[in-house]
C-alpha cells in the first residue's frame, strides 16, 4: 500500500528542497559511465517533480550544480549541461500543463550561453504558473549568495538608502536568490551523506535535516512520502518548549 494514504495533507512542508546525490555511484555500481548516472537522476528529477505538484507542496527546489561542480572533468560537465538543456527542452509543455513555475538560482550568467538562454527561456514562459514552483540551484553556493548580499547592502548603506540600524531578516531575505521563497521546511539528502555542502546555509534556519541512503536514481516517490512522514512526526518548536506549542 502506497505510504501516500498515511500522509497529512494539511500539514505538508510548503518548501522542499533536495540535494540529489550518488547518480555517479549508482552508475558504477551497475557499471554504467556516470553520465548515465546523471540521465537516470533526471528521471527522477521528473517523477519528484510530478508528485510534489500532485499532492501540493509548493516549493520545491533541488541542487542541480554548485560552483564547486565546475571542478569535474570537462566532459562530464559538458554532458550535464547537454542533458540540462534537453531536459528544459522536453519538460516545457509538460511545466504549463502542470501549471508548475520554473525559476533558478547560482549565477546563471556563469554558464555557458545556451544553457542560460533556454533556462531564461523556460523561466519567462512559466513565469505566471502557480501550483508549485521549482527552482533550480545552477552554479549556487550559499557563501558566494551571502557575500553577494552582503556586498549590495553595503553599497545600499554606502548611498545612504539603507541604515546599519535597520538592517533586520527581512532586509537580508530580499537581497538573496531565494527573496521570493519561504524557508526551507524540510532538507533532503540521498546517497548516505550526511552534509550540507554550501547549500541554502540562511535558508534552512529551522529545516528539517532528512537523510536517506538512498541513491538519487533510485530515489521514488514513495521515499518521498517517507521522507515527509518522518518530517510530520517531528515536533517543530522553533525555540519554544513543547507545551507552549500545545
Ligand atoms: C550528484 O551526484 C548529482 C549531480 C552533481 C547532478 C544532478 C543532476 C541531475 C539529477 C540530472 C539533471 C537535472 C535536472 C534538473 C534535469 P554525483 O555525481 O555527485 O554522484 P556521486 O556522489 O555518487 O559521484
């Protein structure tokens, strides 16, 4: 029986984010060439995708590449932007008949001209969709985000448009990639890993941390239903006590 009937659909997290990990590994363990590692993850990119619309969480944001990725063998990156720029080009009309937002973050102007063209592309086409918004982390690294926040509020103090004082959350949420998503509830990770890796650091304050041993290409929907009932069994406080939350 599909673990779907034991979920909570009035408290689902509203913002899912995902670091997809182990597509490599799964490759080898099959004795495939990464690359096929990477075209498997992005069927499940698509099933994850498909589910998250269907059941109604909102937000779902997965690590694609980060900056630190741009240190893998040419080809290999070579071919993951390939299969990045066919798989926006598959996924378009299935984006609009879902009503699903495309949107990115990283700095997208860092990769290479085709890719950021049909990313802009796909991101203006789905621009007013509104059941879920997927956003997808391309050449992101939290720290860079941060410094780069850091450096236009500065220049804001600098002409005088913002004064230290007032310098709250709310100012340093509104200069991020992130300024038009909500926290992060729940933080995913597959493969075994157990780290953050420069992701969404800000972002996921008061996520909760879920890891799976689970390879990316193997990840379903069903661990997805898993991951989100041991996210509803959590209690979350905030600070707070338990029985102030009562
Ligand atoms: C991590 O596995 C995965 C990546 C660096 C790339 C993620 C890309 C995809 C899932 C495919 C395309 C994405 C979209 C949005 C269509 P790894 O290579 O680090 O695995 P390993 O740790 O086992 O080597």
């Amino acid at each position: 029986m599909s673990l779907l009937k034991q979920l909570n659909l009035t408290n689902l997290p509203s913002h899912i984010a995902i670091i997809m990990d182990g597509n490599g590994r799964w490759a080898k363990k099959k004795g495939l060439l990464r690359n096929l590692g990477h075209q498997s993850g992005a069927k499940t990119v698509r099933e994850i995708v498909e589910v998250c619309a269907e059941i109604n969480v909102k937000f779902l944001t997965l690590y694609a590449f980060s900056t630190e990725n741009w240190n893998r063998p040419k080809l290999e990156v070579d071919l993951l932007m390939k299969l990045l720029i066919s798989s926006l080009k598959k996924e378009l009309n299935t984006l609009q008949k879902n009503n699903i937002k495309l949107a990115t973050i990283g700095n997208i102007d860092s990769l290479p001209a085709k890719v950021s063209a049909e990313l802009k592309d796909v991101v203006e086409k789905t621009k007013n969709n509104s059941r879920l918004t997927l956003t997808l982390a391309l050449s992101y690294s939290s720290r860079e985000e941060l410094i780069k926040t850091i450096k236009e509020i500065s220049l804001k103090v600098k002409n005088n448009l913002i004064s230290p004082g007032n310098i709250d959350e709310s100012v340093i949420n509104n200069h991020l990639y992130t300024r038009s998503l909500p926290d992060v509830d729940l933080l995913i990770r597959t493969s075994g890993e157990q780290r953050i890796s420069n992701f969404l650091l800000w972002q996921i304050a008061y996520a909760e941390l879920y890891f799976t041993e689970t390879l990316w290409p193997d990840f379903n929907k069903e661990n997805l239903f898993e991951a989100i009932l041991n996210y509803q069994n959590r209690e979350r406080r905030f600070g707070k006590t338990s029985e102030q939350l009562k």
